[in-house]
C-alpha cells in the first residue's frame, strides 16, 4: 500500500490503524454527509468504488480514485493506482460517522478528510443546448462501434441482435406516438434487463434521460412548457423492477445530474467540435465494464432522435 497517498491516522478503540484517505474533489450532495444532517452507511464496496446510502436505501453517495472522475453525488479520493477499497476491511452495513464537518469516519479503520476537496461544479447546469452536429453523433456512433466493450446493446447498435433492435424501436415509436401503455411495456423490458447493480437496460435508460432533462431545462427557461412529462413517468413506473442504486442513478439523471464522465460526454456532443466528443466518448466507454457504452448508447438514441423529431425539446 501506498503511504503517500493513505497513511496512519490514530490508534481505533481495537488498537487497529485507521487510514486517511484524502477527498480531492466532492460534489455538493456530500453537505449532508459532512453536517451529519443525513445518517448514511456502506452499501457496496469494490475494488474502485465505495457507496453509501442513506437510512432509507433511497440516496447514494459515491467515493472514487481520482482518476475515475467525480459528480454531484460522487466524491474523488488521492487513491495510488495499486490501492483499493478492498484492502480496508469495509464491510455493507458500517455506519459513516460525521466528524467536525469536514471528516467521515467509516467503520473503525478509516477517515476520509475533505477539508481540502474542491466542490466539484456541473457544466451541463448553464448549458443551453442548440442545433445538433451531425458530425459529432457519428463521432460517438463510430466511439461505440469500434470498442470491445461486451454489452449486449452492442448488438442494438451494429444491427446484429433484432430482438434488442425492435425493443428499441418500439421505444421509439411509444414516444413519438406519445403513447403511455406502450412506453410503459418497452421500459418495462428494458429497465432490469442484465445483470448487475446498474443493469444494462437501466444505464440506457440513464443516457436517455439525461439529454431529455438538458433539453428540458431549456425548454423551461425559454418560457416553453412541458408536454406532461410521458417520458419521466413512465420511467418512474418502471423503477421497482431494478435495484435500489441504479433507480436513484436513473432518478438523478431525470433530474439532470450524473457521473462526471457521462455530463461531459453529453456537453461535448451538444457544444464542443467532433475531437472532443471523441476523446470525452472514449472518457465514457471506459466506466465500468458496460455501463459506459450502454450509458453513451442512451445519449446518442436521445440525440439522434432529438436531431430527426426534436423528442427532447418538444416534451
């Protein structure tokens, strides 16, 4: 282990080290954490990310390496490439204790400080998204054609698989006929589908609902209203059949809010040139061993279908 980057911090009550860990970026959902005004606790914990939930199970909170980007709920730790979350025997079901406002103490072996984490800002809360590049969706297209990635929405994208095809087809054709039964049947064969804690099906549904909320900000500042939200309800109808934390992931981006990696895939795609779509796509594709791709499959149905039928703007 690396003590430049953890080290001893005190003696626990079993006479056991606690490590130190440094927050160097935090987003500002962690307020609660940190006041101690929301009591959370360890919900999962892999080798490159750590969860904490609330006392209801409903909200998330997320400590990652630094190099893994950060987020509105995420937190981004000084982690050396060779440490992991595995080696602090931080089990589900420990509480993370509120200390002195700036550090949390989980378990009885670690302290993470954030006395000099940075808040980590969203660019996507000032953007106003115009005109899609045709140019910069095929960037992404050709990002998610061209990895190894081993998603079944693969198959969905290249044509291969025609039983995935047609769901995404009939999804399509449920929203632009704004037909509430048959949205809520495609979602409902989407959302849970694949294994895991985000399910493939539910990180498309993340990507989707993400640029229909960017474009839904702009829509309501320009004075415009919304089309009774068909969309965002059926998604929510859907969210008992998965797992507790991709449901809050799927809530966050109905709300406008992701992992670092997917906002800025998406404000490159509205904003930025195709170089930067492509390096920001290759960010994305590289989350966790699906996530990424199935996410970046959702953002670039919702754009493409926003550049052929304006879906996201009209409501």
């Amino acid at each position: 282990m690396s003590h430049s980057m953890t080290r001893a911090l005190d003696r626990g009550p079993a006479g056991g080290a606690r490590r130190h860990l440094g927050a160097v970026k935090a987003g500002r959902r962690f307020c609660g954490l940190l006041s101690g005004s929301r009591r959370y606790r360890i919900h999962s914990v892999f080798a490159r990310a750590l969860n904490l939930c609330d006392e209801d199970g409903r909200e998330f909170l997320t400590l990652l390496p630094l190099s893994r980007g950060c987020g509105a709920t995420y937190a981004t730790l000084a982690l050396a490439p060779e440490e992991s979350f595995l080696d602090f025997e931080l089990v589900p079901g420990l509480e993370a204790e509120a200390r002195d406002g700036t550090r949390v103490q989980l378990g009885l072996e670690v302290v993470v400080d954030f006395s000099s984490a940075l808040t980590w800002e969203s660019r996507l809360s000032t953007m106003a998204p115009g005109q899609l590049s045709e140019a910069n969706l095929l960037v992404l297209r050709r990002a998610l054609l061209e990895t190894s990635t081993a998603s079944p929405f693969r198959g969905a994208v290249d044509g291969s698989d025609s039983g995935l095809a047609a769901l995404l087809d009939a999804l399509r054709a449920a929203v632009l006929a704004a037909d509430g039964t048959r949205l809520g049947a495609a979602l409902a064969s989407l959302v849970g589908f694949g294994p895991g804690l985000t399910p493939s099906g539910d990180d498309v549904v993340v990507g989707m609902s993400l640029a229909r909320a960017v474009f839904g900000r702009a829509r309501r500042a320009g004075g415009r209203r919304d089309g009774g939200g068909l969309w965002e309800a059926g998604v929510r109808g859907v969210l008992a059949r998965t797992h507790a934390l991709s449901a809050f992931f799927i809530e966050e981006a109905l709300a406008g809010r992701s992992h670092e990696f997917v906002e800025d895939a998406l404000g490159c795609l509205l904003a930025d040139g195709p170089q930067e779509t492509g390096l920001a796509a290759g960010r994305l594709i590289g989350v966790g061993a699906t996530s990424g791709f199935d996410i970046g499959v959702g953002l670039y149905l919702a754009a493409e279908w926003q550049r052929r039928y304006a879906w996201c703007s009209s409501g």
